[in-house]
C-alpha cells in the first residue's frame, strides 16, 4: 500500500492528518512533547468489528498482547475480544488487571520459569506448555497449590508454513513440543493431568490467505489425530494466527475472506464433527492492532550532505525497531510516511528521513517523496505503527527520553 492509501484511510482536515478525530498539530499541542505514538480506539474497534464481520461466528479471538501491550489499549481490546494471549507473568498481570476471566487468558512462550509457572497455575490462566520440562513444572505447581491447572499443549507441526515473516513453526523450534514427540510425552503424562487441547502457531506477518488457510487445514488434520491420544474431550483448540498487514508499497493487504471461507469449512466439517466442545481460537496481535497507530517524531535538522538531504528527526529505531528494517526484515524497505502537518501536498523531493541515534542503522525513510520544502518542525507520520513498536524497540540505547503514549 502506498502512503497515500493510508492518508486516505485516516482522512485530513485543513491539510493535515486527521488523528484521533483532529488536525494532527493540534494532537500533538495537547501531548506536549515529540516523539509519541497515538492509537486510535475507533480503529481497533473497526478492526475487531472487520474480524466479526468476517470470520465464521463460532471463532473465538484472542488478542495477543504482546504486539502493543499499552494498558489502556489493552483494557480497551478486553471489552471487545474473547481472550488475551500473554507471554510472560508481567503481561499475564496487566491481562488480569483489565478484569478478563483468568480462563480467558492463555500464555504461551518458551522459558517459563517455575515461578512464573506457579503464578499462572495459581491465577487460573491456561498454560501453554512448550516443552515437557513446563510440563512437569505445570503438573509439580499443580500438586503443590492443590490446584488442577488449566493446561493445553502447544505443538510444533510437522509443516512448515511459507511466506511467513518470522517462521515459529515447522523443522526444529525452540516453540512448542514436536508433533512426533506428542504421543510418547501423553502416554507418559496425560494421566498426571487433564490436557484440555492444542495450539498449533505457524509463524507471523503472513500476507498469503491461501497459505494460512493451507496450515490451519493442517493443524485440524494433525490435531484431529492428536486429540484421539487425549483420554477427554477436546476443549481447547487454538488455531494460531499469523495474519499479517501491509507495511511497503509491494504489500497487498491480507484477503481476510479466503481466510473466513477456509475456516468456515473447517468449522461446519471436522470441527463440527470431531470436537464438538472446543470454540476454535484464533490469536492476533498485529492485525489487529497495528494499522491503528501512528508514529510522529519532529524535524529537528534539515541539512545537505553532497547532494543528499536529510530530514533530522527527534526519534528513531529506539522507538521504532521495525520501521527502521532492523526487526525481521531481510531488506530494508521504507515504511509508509508522511508530513504529517501537510497531509494534502504531493511529494516533490527525494529526502532520507533519520532518527537521532548514531549509527547508519537508524534510516527511517530512504529516498522517499515528501513536499520539497519539508523542514525543521515539521510532524513526521510513520503509518502501520501500531504493533512491535515501543516495546519492541531498544528504547535505552543513547538515553533519549521515552515517548508518550496516547490512545485518542
Ligand atoms: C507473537 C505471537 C502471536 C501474535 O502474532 P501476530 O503476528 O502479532 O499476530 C500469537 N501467538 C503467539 C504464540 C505468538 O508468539
């Protein structure tokens, strides 16, 4: 998508971007300082209204935290998603704080220590077992609370899934126990503890509808086998995700409806069939939340170095990892920006856009089109910020202040 489309889709007023309801100046007048990111709760709610709308009724969503894990925006998402999906104790408090059911929430991730175990099992939360060794830690915690710990096993496929931007399942995986390993580690421990299901995650940032249906194709197959092991019924099946969103001008967004049609199948065939206690869960993070934020960060240098301008700016990769191609991207490649305060002019010029940190890595814009005379205190907007931003970003290096967060 082209940096136009997305000025289209948040609308301009008197020139500027629309944020929030408002020019962007004046936003940025009542935050106070640059560089911040603003969310925009109506556009989270069109997003989880789109993923309604088109996905088959029967699917719960669950929103993975850790992709904007701002409290405010995640209290927001807990009125209006089924599930939180945490992934680590610290997001398993700020998920419990929204006031969710502790059942209604999932963590998943390797390296779960006993204490962050014993923490879960205690609140009531499903653990998500990548191993055998979490496991046991689940079954000793467990014993020791006198509790029965909610627990479903998360499994890495014996298929990989293609044209993933971060691969997380398929060949070996430090995420979730072997499919092949499944059967052995149930003999030996499924009667120490009732196992309610399975989540397959094949990986994330996946723009092909057909590959993503492909795989959860694969993952019912593989757990309809699986399930067959379990000495109850299946109450838990987690389907992954991985839907991604266009972030260069070669993306295309995502075809949500390939996806919804694949689902609705496997939901009315096999699922219908064969698991007839378990709702399907589907989990995301970035496409839900990351079209919903900008970035902006202030001009604070124009100058030309043989021939080249350069635009300053106030913030960077320690913000903003991704958008300076240094998070999972093979080659680099800009990210949809603007002049925030000029929304409405055309671009005239070939400038490179730079964060405030020294090194060459922090290149938020390369060579890109802005009004030719973009300058010293302009508002620059960095689009489809919404997810793997702040926290995600090494915000200590240089010691820069952090930047506010706003959800308008
Ligand atoms: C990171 C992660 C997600 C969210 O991925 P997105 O690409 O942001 O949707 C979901 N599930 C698991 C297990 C994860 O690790």
């Amino acid at each position: 998508m082209s940096p136009h489309e997305h000025v289209t889709a948040f609308g301009t007023i008197d020139g500027e971007l629309r944020v929030g309801g408002m020019p962007l100046s004046r936003l940025a007048a009542r935050v106070g300082s640059t560089p911040f990111f603003a969310y925009d709760r109506g556009a989270l709610d069109a997003r989880v209204d789109l993923l309604r709308a088109v996905l088959p009724e029967r699917i719960e969503l669950s929103y993975a935290m850790k992709a904007n894990p701002m409290p405010a925006v995640v209290q927001h998402l807990a009125t209006r998603v089924d599930r939180i999906d945490v992934a680590s104790a610290g997001e398993m408090h700020h998920a419990l704080d929204t006031g969710i059911r502790a059942d209604r929430v999932s963590f998943a991730g390797p390296g779960k220590t006993p204490a962050e175990i014993s923490q879960a099992v205690a609140a009531g939360i499903i653990v998500e077992v990548e191993s055998t060794t979490e496991l046991r830690r689940v079954i000793a915690a467990g014993d020791e609370l006198g509790l029965s710990p909610q627990v479903a096993m998360r499994v890495n496929p014996d298929f990989a899934v293609k044209g993933s931007g971060m691969r997380m399942g398929g060949g070996p995986q430090q995420f979730g126990i072997d499919a092949e390993q499944v059967p052995e580690v149930l003999a030996e421990l499924a009667g120490s503890i009732d196992i309610l299901g399975f989540h397959v995650f094949a990986g994330s940032q996946n723009l092909n509808a057909e590959i993503i249906a492909e795989a959860q194709t694969r993952t019912v197959d593989l757990v309809t086998e699986l399930a067959e092991l379990l000495p109850t019924s299946l109450r838990y099946l987690n389907l992954g995700g991985g839907f991604g969103i266009p972030y260069t001008e070669r993306d295309r967004p995502l075809e949500l409806e390939r996806v919804a049609e694949n689902l609705g199948r496997l939901i009315d065939g096999p699922i219908a069939a064969r698991f007839p206690e378990a709702s399907p869960v589907i989990e995301l993070g970035r496409f839900i939340v990351g079209e919903c934020g900008v970035y902006v960060t202030r001009v604070v240098d124009r100058k030309v170095s043989r021939g080249r301008t350069f635009l300053v700016v106030d913030g960077g990769m320690h913000h903003q990892l991704a958008a300076s191609g240094n998070f999972g991207q093979a080659i680099r490649r800009n990210y949809p920006l603007i002049v925030g305060t000029r929304a409405a002019d055309a671009g005239g010029e070939g400038v490179s856009v730079v964060g405030c940190l020294c090194t060459p890595l922090d290149l938020l814009g390369d060579d890109v089109e802005l009004p030719a005379d973009a300058d010293i205190d302009d508002l620059i907007v960095i689009f489809q910020q919404g997810a793997y931003g702040l926290t995600a970003s090494p915000t200590a290096f240089l010691g820069h202040p952090a930047p506010a967060e706003v959800l308008v």
